[in-house]
C-alpha cells in the first residue's frame, strides 16, 4: 500500500513549490487572491508558476491589460506568494542588500 501512496506524492509536493505550478494551479491562486476576472489571460497566455514570478508591470499593464488596482493588488499577494518559498525570500534579502550597497556606494 505504500508503494500507491507513493505515487501521489509528486501531485503533492509540486503544490507546496509554486515555482512548479502548473497554468491551472496559477488559475487557482487567481481565484484565491481576487483576481480571478483576470484568469482568461493568464490561461491563454499560458502562465505557469515560473512565468508568475517573471512577470513585470509592464506584462500585466500592457500584455495582460490589468488595470492598475489589480497590478497592484497582483504584486502584493506574489509577495506573500514569495515569502512562503525559502530560497525566493533568501534571494530577495540578497538582491535588496546588493542594490542598498550599490547605491550606498560599496
């Protein structure tokens, strides 16, 4: 019976790393956060986990046509989406700390 369990666990785990969502579970996250009237755009323009964290304003105000409360709305819940990813948060303190050096003059 274990070996059945097993099989699950892939399904499972990619859910817990939202790099790997898929384009449905991106839909899903939509939905949650209150941007689901957006989810037709992100469907056809076949946005998975890693797309999700590439995106830039200039995608979602000039691909994607989301107004500016939603873009807004957008990047504060992939924050929240980015903390919970142990590496992303890392690599975010990183890149914040790099870019105060570099304009501290270090």
């Amino acid at each position: 019976l274990s070996g059945a369990e097993d099989l699950f666990l892939p399904v499972i785990r990619h859910l817990d790393n939202p790099l790997r969502w898929t384009i449905e579970d991106v839909l899903k996250w939509l939905d949650r956060v209150g941007l689901d009237q957006y989810a037709e755009k992100f469907k056809l323009n076949e946005i998975t986990g890693n797309e999700l964290f590439e995106l830039q304003e200039n995608d979602l105000e000039k691909d994607l046509e989301i107004r500016l409360i939603g873009r807004k709305l957008f990047f504060k819940e992939l924050e929240k989406l980015k903390a919970t990813i142990p590496n992303m948060a890392a690599k975010n303190c990183f890149a914040t700390s790099v870019a105060g050096s570099e304009s501290a003059g270090w």
